[in-house]
C-alpha cells in the first residue's frame, strides 16, 4: 500500500467499489422515503434538517472511502475485510435513519444514536485503512497519519454529541462541529504534508458518476413503486401516464446533462481544482435524491395522501432540481473557462420552474405542473447540444 500511478491507464471502478455503493443504496433509499413522508405531511424542518443530516453521513463517509480506495487500493485480504467493515457501518447507520427523522418531528432532542454507532464503525475502518497506508508508505506517511488523527478526532466529537443528548438546536451545532473537521481533514492532509496522495483524475471522476447515477435511480424506483399500487387498485389512467413520463424523462435528463463535460480529462490538467468539485458533489448528491423524494411526494399526493397545497407538491420537485441543474452548470464552470452561456442554461432552468410552480398555483394539475418542471433539465441539454458542444470543445482545448 505505497500509492498507485495516478496516470495509470484504463483505470476504472473495481468489482468491490461496485459492490460497496451498492449498500449506499439502501440508505439513499430509506432517507429518500423519510424525506418523502415528511414533505407530504407538511413537515418541512423535520424533512429537510434530518434528510441532511442523514444523507451527510452516507456521502462523506462515501466519499473518503473513494478517495482513499483511488490512491491505495491493493484489493487484497485486508483491505477487502476492512471494506466490509465499512459496509456493515452503512448498514447500520441505514438501520438508524428513521429514529433521527421521528425524534426530529417530536421537537425534543436528535436520536442519532444509532447512526452515530454505524458511522463509527465505518470511519474507524477507514482509519485502520489510513493507519496502514501510513505504515507501508514512507512518501505519503504524513498525508495518511494526518487524515487517520482528524478521523479520529471527528469521531470523538460524534461520540461526545450522542452521550451528552443535548436538545435539537445545541446538537445540529456540536453535529456542524463535527462536520467541519471531517471536512477539513482531507484539506490539511492533501496540502499540508509535502504532497497530496496519488488519486487517480479519470477513476475518481468515473466514481462519482456512479453514485450520481445511484442517487438519480432513487427517484425512478420510488415512483414507479407507488405508481405501480396505484394502477394495482384503480387502474391506468392520464395522471399516473404523466407522473409515469415525468420521472424517466427528468431523471434521463439530469443524467445527460451531468455527462456533458469529460470530468476526468479536466481533473488530470488541473488536480488543484479537486476539493470544490468533489465537496461541491455533496449538494448535488443530495439534491439528486431529493428529485426522486419530490417526485414520490407528487405519487402520494395522486393517492391523496398528501396534506401540502398542490403548488408546494410541484415545488418539492422543482426547488432540488433547481438546486441540481444550478450546482452543475457551477461545477462545469468551475473546471472550464466561464461560458456565457451558463448564463442563459440557467436563466432558463429557474424560468422553467419558476413558471412550473407559479401555474401550479393558478390553478393547472399538479400533474401538468410536474412536467413542465420536468422540462427544465431537458430544455437545458437541448440548449447546450445545439450551442454548447463546439464551444465546449474549445473550453476544454484551451484547458488542457
């Protein structure tokens, strides 16, 4: 566990990474439906705070793995072992997340107790992984121990918020706390140890896109679960045809336009650039998944279900899918020269939305509603295919 060849070519995804994210899954997926009960009861702070709280826990803890599996993976005994360690933590912070959901909606304190076991568990395998890299690689020792003594320090902060079981407001401090310095540890070891650890541009960016990919499916499998009951019962009719199109045709959209640029070639010309675009995924991870939560909360509302104004149902839609578009045409510009006509993407993405909503309200379906919301990504990839791809292409020749 020296370090790989961060220009190591054909460097994809191994069989385990895929195995892993397949974990995250489950806890996207019980997140993702706490989100959704408690947006359609109305219960906006509930939703929101403990959708955040839970869904950071599983992309950090993702995401350090990632990085850490990019530079040192060995894929022998101990790493694999140590790895489903860190599986068995997700699993149990899974197990936990609606315990931090009810607990939040009783206004009385923050039930993460369980969550906070499984996060320990994986983040101390984590720094088992660290503490042997450390061990085995003199040129990267300070990077590894740094990130080790970091890891360690956030997780006695955990620990500290669970056995103090303080009320809501104190807790969600001590808990940003906690998250500053997971977030920091990985700055201070990258670019205060003498050089950073030998990630790997094109892998690590193929394995965000997987997980993007991972957050974007929620959404159809959600959907397509409460339309299928719905159909079961009371049979096809216009409202679930259009539901039913909506989702696959905004999910497809979301995930072409997060392929438009070649992440991994930009990466490679410019590693500098890694800690905004990888933080910055944090909210488009989320938001991705709250797409999919917005869209159950439009199938439920159709089971009458849901206690929220219409317009707030479409909103649930369009205010992360705002967020998503927005975050990505940030993060495009981030890693290529400013393009000008992000100006108008966006404009458009917000418009379309905006008016999404606004109709809603006037008086149109909510159904009608959620597809003209839909449309905001693909009016986006529709503008960019027909003027952004040669300007694109200069961008990235100019880049590099």
């Amino acid at each position: 566990m020296t370090g790989r060849d961060p220009h190591e070519s054909g460097r994809v995804a191994t069989n385990m990474e895929l195995f892993y994210d397949l974990v995250f899954v489950v806890a996207f997926s019980i997140a993702g439906t706490q989100l959704t009960k408690y947006l359609a009861d109305g219960h906006y702070f509930t939703a929101i705070v403990g959708f955040l709280v839970c869904t950071f826990s599983a992309i950090w803890a993702w995401i350090n793995f990632a990085w850490f599996a990019s530079a040192f993976d060995t894929d022998d005994w101990f790493f694999r072992i140590v790895t489903l360690v860190q599986m068995i933590g997700v699993a149990i912070i899974a197990v936990g997340i609606p315990d931090v959901f009810t607990s939040l909606d009783a206004h009385e304190h923050v039930d993460n107790r369980i969550m906070v076991i499984g996060y320990v568990v994986m983040r101390v395998g984590m720094v088992a992984q660290w503490l042997r890299a450390a061990r085995q690689s003199e040129r990267h020792r300070q990077a590894c121990l740094i990130y080790a003594g970091m890891t360690l320090l956030a997780q006695v902060v955990w620990i500290t918020i669970v056995v103090l079981d303080m009320s809501i407001a104190p807790t969600l401090i001590a808990m940003a706390v906690g998250a500053g310095i997971e977030l920091l540890g990985p700055l201070l070891g990258e670019t205060r140890s003498g050089g950073p650890t030998p990630w790997h541009p094109h892998h690590i960016a193929e394995r965000y896109a997987l997980l993007t990919i991972i957050t974007l499916g929620e959404g159809i499998v959600g959907t397509v679960t409460v339309l299928g009951v719905l159909i079961s019962e009371h049979g096809w009719s216009s409202d679930t045809i259009v539901l039913g199109f909506s989702a696959m045709g905004v999910t497809y959209a979301m995930w072409w336009a997060y392929f438009v640029v070649p992440v991994g070639d930009a990466l490679h010309h410019h590693r500098e650039k890694c800690f905004p675009w990888g933080y910055g995924h944090i909210v488009i991870f989320m938001a991705a998944a709250s797409v999919g939560a917005g869209l159950h909360v439009a199938a439920v509302y159709l089971e009458h279900h849901a206690h929220i104004g219409e317009a707030t149902v479409v909103a649930t839609v369009a205010i992360p899918l705002g967020i998503y578009c927005l975050s990505l045409l940030a993060m495009y510009d981030y890693l290529l020269p400013f393009d000008p006509l992000s100006v108008l993407l966006g404009g458009t993405v917000v418009a379309i939305l905006g008016l999404a909503v606004w109709l809603t309200a006037a008086g149109i379906s909510v159904m009608v509603g959620v597809a003209i919301a839909a449309l905001a990504p693909v009016a986006m990839v529709v503008i960019d295919e027909i003027f952004g791809v040669q300007r694109r292409a200069q961008a990235l020749a100019s880049a590099m």
